[in-house]
C-alpha cells in the first residue's frame, strides 16, 4: 500500500486554525489542545510527530490553498482543523485530488459523509436533540432562533426549528447575523416584540458576545429568555463575562469532567487562569487517535490509518469513544452545563455515549403543519 514503507518513526502531520478573525478563540483553544498533545505523544517516545501550522485568519478561500500547500511541499497526508463547516468544506475539494485525510474536531451540523474526514466532534442527534429534549421539560412554550449567516446557522437552526415544532413549542421569529457582524439592535428589538421564554443560540465568536453582552445590558436584574447553545464553550466565557451567567450549553466535554491531572497539566502550560474548551479537548483527543493510528498501521497512508482506529472503543481525554467506520462520525457523550461564575457546572452527563446518527435516519421527521386557512379579501 502506497506509503507504508515509514520506517523511521517519525510522522508529518498539518494544523489548519484560524487565530484571527470571528472565530479566533475557537481557532486558538484547537491549537493549544493539538500542540499539547503534539508534546505529549513526542515525550512518550514510541513514534515522533512533526507538525506545521497553517493559519487561514479565518479567510475562506485560504483553507484549500493551506491544504494544497501542506500536501504538495511534503510527505504529509494528514491535518487536524477547521473550525467552522465553511473551512471544511472549502477544504474537502483539496483533501480529495491530493488523497490527504482531515481529522476535524468541532461539533457541526450534519448531513455530511466524506472519506476524506475523521468526524471528531458532535453531529445533530449528540447536541441540538438532547438539549431540546430537556428544555422542552421545562414548560417552554414560544422560542426565538438566532444564528450566524453560514452553514453551521443555518442548519442548526432548521433542525432546532423542526424538533420544537415537533414538541409543541411555537417558533416565534428566526434571524441571522453576518459573520463577526456585532450589530444586534433589530435582533434585540424584534426579539423583545415577540417575548420567547427560549432562545436557541447558535452566534459564534464577536456575534455573540455582542449579542449576549447587549441582551444582558438591556435586562440586567435577570428575567430574560432561557439561553440555550450547541456551541458555546470555556473559550467563550472571558468575552462574555457576567453575560454568559445562567446559560446552557451542551458538549462533549466541559472542564468539570477532566480529572485533576489532566487540569494541572494545563494549567502548568497555559497558566492558572486558562480556560480549557471543547475544542482544545477534542482537538488533543485527535492527536491521540492519529498517533494511534501511525504505530498500529505502521505507515501514514489515510486509509490504512483510518482503518487502525475504526470500529473500536478507544480511551481519550472525551471518555470512552468509537469512530464508526462507515459513517466516518464518533460515538460521544452529550454533557449539559450552565454557566456559572465563569465556568461550566455540568447539570446532565450521559453515563454511556451516543452513536453519530449524522442524517438523523433513526428519529422520527416532525409532523406536518397544517396550512392556515386563507380567504381573499378585496
């Protein structure tokens, strides 16, 4: 099989993360968790990991020639990155001619299955489902969408919608904000018109914190709609500050599940006050598993090291996890955290994982609305 003649050892592997732009805490909070693990792996000795990190700066059309760069200028087949699902699939296209693998680390939307990607982070039926499945006990009855304008908005949303509908909560009003746009008057405005006990919130980067920061402004002795995400993590909360308090928020992984340890560890390299997401976390689970994946194949060829961690339990910093090897998505455990004081109090933590249902093939479609009746008037 082409490429597993490595005998050395040593492995070269490419980062792609943003570190400026509307998503850079994400991007920074996937590159400290990869590096780390990057030292980690190097210190245990068994293989060597050689890593060059490619920054996009959050620009849409970097992300394929970043790719293409990587592959082209050495004997390198795999890259862990992306931030959003506009990155990732602006580089799908790449990873395709050049036969190279993308290990991706974020939750996202769904729908999608590549044999070019490793899908590391939760789809739909491992974050949106759960989180609606709870609120909805909580006697909500009208909720207000909010999204930024690309895919991940989009798609959230409309599976979000879908689910409330289906549950019996009135979806009254849905809007989008320009990516790393911080204007939220009319949102604001048309979301005070139409009073939802619930928002789902699926802004990321300076949206949000515009957002969360202004709502929190404008009702500051409390009272305001439940806040709900798929997507706000640690990396967030230094921007939104006291805004952030009383916000729900679902993952993988919060820092209350990692033990004292791995904490420290952290904290030795990043300092005291460093506030480990998701991201990082599932990024240095990436690191773990491509490793793996080197020593058991003995080679760097994609489909040989993918096929070394497929289809069995693996112990990570996640927990216990399996990366379906159809499917190419990764059984998770959905944990439920509000915002409190500056970190994530984890309210909800499944005791086994959730299998990737990235099509949502194994729950049920929501019910057809009947249309109102209309008459014309003249």
């Amino acid at each position: 099989m082409q490429g597993c003649e490595l005998l050395t050892g040593v492995f070269q592997i490419g980062l792609i993360f943003s570190l400026s732009g509307p998503y850079t805490a994400l991007g920074q909070a996937s590159l400290d968790g990869a590096l780390m693990a990057i030292d980690d792996v190097n210190a245990a000795g068994k293989l060597r990991l050689n890593a060059v990190h490619g920054d996009p700066k959050g620009v849409p059309s970097r992300y394929e020639d970043l790719v293409e760069e990587m592959v082209r200028n050495g004997p390198l087949r795999h890259i862990v990155g992306g931030i959003t699902s506009w990155s990732r699939k602006d580089m799908i296209p790449a990873l395709e001619r050049k036969g190279a693998l993308l290990w991706y680390p974020c939750p996202y939307e769904g729908f999608e299955c590549n044999d070019h990607v490793v899908y590391l982070g939760a789809c739909p039926n491992q974050h949106l489902l759960p989180l609606i499945d709870h609120v909805v006990t909580r006697g909500i009855r009208k909720a207000f969408l909010v999204g930024s304008n690309y895919v991940w908005g989009w798609e959230t949303l409309r599976v979000a919608r879908e689910q409330l509908v289906k549950r019996g909560v009135d979806v009254v009003g849905e809007r989008h904000l320009p990516l790393g746009d911080t204007e939220c008057d009319r949102l604001l405005a048309d979301i005070a018109a139409s009073g939802p006990d619930l928002i789902v919130d699926s802004l990321i980067g300076p949206s949000n914190h515009a957002f969360m920061q202004a709502l929190a402004a404008e009702r500051p002795t409390g009272g305001r709609p439940l806040i709900v995400s798929a997507n706000q993590t640690e990396a967030d909360l230094a921007a939104l500050g006291p805004a952030a308090e009383g916000m729900m928020s679902i993952g993988a992984w919060f820092e209350a599940v990692s033990g004292e340890g791995f904490r420290a560890r952290i904290a030795e390299r990043y300092g005291p006050d460093y506030r480990a997401s998701c991201n990082f976390a599932t990024a240095y689970a990436a690191i773990q598993l491509l490793a793996e994946g080197f020593a058991n194949a003995g080679c760097d060829d994609p489909q040989a090291v993918f096929s070394a961690v497929a289809g069995r339990s693996h112990e990570t910093v996640l927990g216990e996890i399996e990366i379906n090897s159809v499917s190419r998505h990764t059984s998770l455990v959905p944990r439920l955290a509000v915002a409190e004081g500056g970190r994530f109090r984890i309210i909800v933590d499944q005791d086994h994982a959730i299998a990737p249902d990235p099509y949502l093939t194994n729950v049920a479609p929501a019910p057809a609305r009947r249309a109102p009746n209309l008459r014309i008037v003249s």
